[in-house]
C-alpha cells in the first residue's frame, strides 16, 4: 500500500528476533527445507533515533517510530502491530526530514493526542544480513545479526549493548518458512527474545528505562484503575474500556483507509454510547449524556462515506442481476456517476475530523471518565443483579417498538418504525454482548437473538434507503433524457426485498422473545 500524494508507502512486516548466542555468530541455516542457497549481503551500519512522548504513550501500546540513517531503507519508519498477530507489524516508510512527517504524525495522534513527539533512545547497529533464497533466487527471508549500542536521550542517562538474531520473511514466501527456521535456531542453542522490539529491549535496560510491574515503562503517566470489586462497575467499566481501546486502535486504519475500518471504529463508538443509556444505573448520565451525544457525532461523521459506500455496493450488484435487455440507457454510467459525486471529498473530511480539536477531546473526556468513573450505587451491587435488569429494560423498550411497526400498514410509517426498532434492537444485543463475562451463555444466546432481529431489520432499512436513492437516480435520468425504467424496475425489487423482510420480521422476533430465553436472564 501507498500514498504518493505524502511519499509514504505501507509494507507488512512478518518477522521473529531471537536472543543471539554467546559468541553472537549466527546458526548454518542452508540446510533448512525450502532454502537452496544462503548468500551473504555484507554489514550495513544504521543510525535510528526513536520518538515517543515524554511518557512512553507509544512504547506502551508496541508502537514505534523512529528516523534512521544508513542501509538500504533510510528514513522515518513508522510500525503499527497488527491486532491478533505475533510479530507481525505494518511499517510505514516516509523520506528523511527534520522533524516527523505529517502523516506520520497523523498516525499516532489519537494515542499523544497534542503531547509532543521526542527523542526518546538513539540506537546504532552494525547489521551483517544474509538472504534465504530457494532454487529460482526468490528471496525466502532475511536474516541479520544486529550487534546494538543503545543510549537513552529522554529521562536521565543510560546506555547498554547486545546482539540480537531477526528473522524477517520475504514478501511471498510462506510464513511456516519462519518454523523451520527457528527450529534451527533452537537447535544451535539460540531462543526468542522477551522483547517485542529493539526498543522496548533498549527502555528496559537502559538506567531509567526498567519497565514497572505490568510491563509498562517507568515513567508512563497512566490513570489510576478505579477500585470496582467484582461488581456490576467492574463489568460494565472493562467493557467500555474495550471499546475505547479499539477507537483509538481503528484511528490509524481509517486514516489508512484500510478495508473496514471506518466500519469497526462506528462499532466501538456505537457500543460505548449503547453502553452509557444501558447502564445508566451503573453509571450517572449526568457525566455520560454528554460524551454520548460526542460518540454520536463522531459516528455520524464517520458514516457520510461509510454508507455511501455500502449504498453503492448494493446498488452496483443490483444491476448487475438485472437481464442486459433491461438494462435501457447508460444506466452503469449514472450509477458510476452518482456514485463518485457522493465520494468526492468524503475521504478528506473524515480525516479532518480525526485531527480535529473536537476529537481529540472527546478521547481526552473518555480517557477521564475512565480514570474516575461517575460510579452509582448500583457499581457495587453484584453484576449477577444489576446487569440482567438493564437488558431486560432494553429488550422491552424493543419489544414495544416491534409490537408498534407490526400494528401498521404497509408504507412510510411502517418504514420509520422498523427503522426505531432497529435501533433498539442493535442497543439491546450490545447489551447482551457486554454482560456476556458476567452472565455467560445466557448473554451470549440472547444477544444472538437480537442480532437475528437486527439483521431483517437492517435488511429492511437497506431497502428503504435504497429506493431513495433509485428514485433520486430515475429523477435524473428522466431529466437527462435517459429512460428511467431500469431504476423503476430495480425500485420495484427493492420494494419486493422489504416486503420479504416484513413478512419474515414475525417469526425472527417469536423466536427472539421466547419466555425461555427472557427467564434464562432471571426474569
């Protein structure tokens, strides 16, 4: 992946460092399955300067950043850790410059927010690297034995040295090349290193750098863990940290623009919103109610491109079912048309939101609430009591809303109803889905239900929206000249698909509202 427009480029970086042996030389690996020929590429001296915030914000969460000399690949490097992935890393390249490039800077600011960036550790490494290559030549994985000098420029003096083994795999080789390389390694005496990163390693054993109990660095300003017990807070407090931790872990992604990302960054906006009106009990809306309404802005503004997104995907594979002798006028030419007027500037706006103050802030007063949660009484009281009446509270505001579009005719009203029960319906599986540590299985079966219900419901809301969009596109076409018959035709599916939905809703919501399920809650 790249971006021209900024000279950075994106690679996915696949690789494992190992602790080098005694006399730091490295194992005979051209008898490892798959490798043909080990070729020595000779030593490379680098020079990398590494940044952070004066409290280690990046370090924490194995992000690092770093400007260095020397090799092949000089430069800013940004890694990213891929969620899921042992030593696998996304890494951004950038140009050498002065100071941290902008969409460097962009990257990590939804972790230091406006924290300046320092240099934190200077680490210069002689690299003796060799190439696994198989029959054809094709690089397999490069192998380098790093002997490291490490000085700490950012809180207090300190300095030390090793020489650590990284393994990295090539672009196409298979990542099980990386096995047999290790077993390899273990067998001349050689294990993996405890750090995850050269500068993790340097923090920890420079004189200041000793990481504190938890693993994070010294010197890193965390907010205090508030004192919850094993009650209802407890619970309710780890769910919505999750949530918080993966919004600021999407912000990267969506400035990126990688595949689903601005999807599951409105997921975790939605869910910690969802969060504050369940648990209002738990948690005083008085200090919610306002971050709520900054979750719904953020996920309002991050769902201008995200729906025009999926809009377009539903109707381009309309189309594309519909018989090419019904197919009358430059109906693919519209779409594409009216597709790319809708996109034009929405990538740009949604990353000026992510660097807006507004933002910034709104992470800022979750990261507060936090730290010093607006604690009711009912935190205290057991989660096995507390929680079970929030969801049943939310599957009855559900069940109000489904009985109420169910009693009315076919048409706009019906629409705007199912729309509300929808709504309900994704607030009460979130609900299921955050008690589900506390409650188990019950939780976790009746959050399934509500997302069955979710689902013909949201189905249904697709096509209402949907033939907004079609009748828009007929408008304009009939006023072009064009006939409009194929964007008729394709409302009168969509039409089809919500009576479909309709007709299903009764049975998916019978099965939902099972007395069964509602008593395995405790009611």
């Amino acid at each position: 992946m790249a971006d021209t427009k900024h000279g950075t480029a994106t690679h996915r970086e696949i690789e494992r460092k190992y602790d080098a042996g005694a006399d730091g030389s490295l194992p005979d690996l051209s008898g490892v399955a798959g490798v043909a020929d080990v070729i020595d590429k000779g030593v490379a001296d680098l020079d990398a300067v590494y940044y952070d915030t004066a409290d280690q914000r990046l370090a924490e969460a194995a992000i690092t950043l770093r400007r260095r000399t020397g090799g092949s690949d000089a430069g800013w490097h940004l890694k990213l850790p891929v969620a899921l992935a042992d030593g696998v890393r996304d890494e951004v390249h950038a140009p050498l410059s002065d100071d941290v490039p902008r969409p460097l800077a962009g990257l990590v600011r939804s972790r230091v927010r406006d924290t300046p960036l320092v240099p934190v550790v200077r680490l210069r490494s002689a690299r003796a690297v060799r190439h696994l290559v198989d029959g054809s030549g094709t690089l397999l994985a490069e192998v380098s034995v790093d002997g490291v000098r490490a000085e700490r420029l950012h809180g207090g003096p300190g300095a030390t040295a090793w020489t650590e083994i990284e393994v990295e795999l090539g672009e196409t080789a298979d990542p099980k090349l990386l096995d047999r390389v290790e077993k390899k390694l273990r067998k001349a005496g050689v294990r993996r290193s405890t750090s995850s990163s050269k500068l993790a390693r340097a923090l920890s054993e420079t004189a200041d750098g000793v990481l504190a109990a938890g693993g994070r660095p010294a010197g890193r300003v965390t907010h205090p863990q508030p004192r919850t017990g094993d009650g209802a807070g407890a619970h309710v407090l780890a769910y919505l940290r999750e949530q918080r931790d993966a919004l600021i872990a999407m912000d990267p992604a969506v400035r990126q623009d990688l595949p689903d990302s601005v999807h599951q960054m409105r997921v975790a906006t939605r869910r910690m919103r969802s969060a504050f009106k369940t648990y209002r009990k738990v948690l005083d809306r008085e200090a919610t109610d306002p971050l709520g309404d900054e979750l719904k802005w953020l996920a309002g503004e991050l769902g201008v491109d995200r729906d025009r997104e999926v809009l377009t995907e539903r109707l381009t594979t309309a189309l594309a079912e519909v018989p090419r002798t019904l197919r009358l006028g430059p109906v693919r030419a519209r779409l594409r048309i009216w597709s790319i007027a809708g996109r034009t500037g929405s990538r740009r706006k949604t990353v000026a939101v992510l660097d807006s103050p507004r933002y910034l802030a709104l992470l800022d007063a979750v990261d507060a609430l936090l730290a010093d949660p607006p604690l009711r009484k009912a935190a205290a009281a057991p989660a096995g009591n507390v929680l079970p009446e929030a969801v049943r509270k939310d599957f009855d505001r559900l069940a109000a809303r489904v009985d109420h579009a169910l009693a009315l005719a076919p048409g706009e009203e019906r629409d705007a109803a199912m729309h509300e029960a929808r709504k309900a319906a994704k607030r009460a599986r979130y609900a299921g889905e955050a008690a589900k540590p506390a409650l188990g299985k019950p939780a976790k079966r009746f959050a399934k239900r509500m997302k069955a219900v979710q689902s013909v419901l949201g189905e249904h809301q697709d096509s209402v929206v949907a033939r907004e969009a079609l009748r828009n596109l007929a408008i304009q076409a009939h006023a072009a000249g064009e006939s409009a018959y194929t964007w008729g035709l394709l409302y009168g599916r969509e039409e089809a698909a919500a009576a479909a939905r309709e007709r299903e809703l009764p049975e998916v919501w019978a099965r939902a509202a099972a007395p069964k399920l509602r008593a395995a809650l405790g009611d």
